[in-house]
C-alpha cells in the first residue's frame, strides 16, 4: 500500500458521461462527421486570415 489514507476510497464513475462519450465517438467517426471534421481546420484558417489583414 502506497499511500496513508485512514480508510478506503471510493471511485464513482459517471455513466451517464460515458453514454455521452460512446456517443460522441460514435457521431465524429460517422461519414459526416469526418466530413465536417475535414473541412473545420480550413474555415478558422480564412476566418484567422481575413482577421488579420
């Protein structure tokens, strides 16, 4: 044992955060979602680009 600790600890895992994750995953790997995901680096750059001039 590593540690000093009186008593046992406890984790507590938020599953309904992990249903949201699944699901977000699940969204990003989708043919849309890799489209959507392919073109977001282009639009900030010409939003950056038309700032700066």
């Amino acid at each position: 044992m590593c540690h000093q600790a009186k008593r046992n600890k406890t984790i507590e895992v938020n599953h309904r955060l992990n249903q949201l994750r699944a699901k977000a995953k699940e969204l990003l790997s989708s043919k849309k979602g890799l489209d959507h995901r392919g073109k977001h680096p282009i639009e900030v750059e010409i939003y950056l680009f038309k700032t700066a001039t």
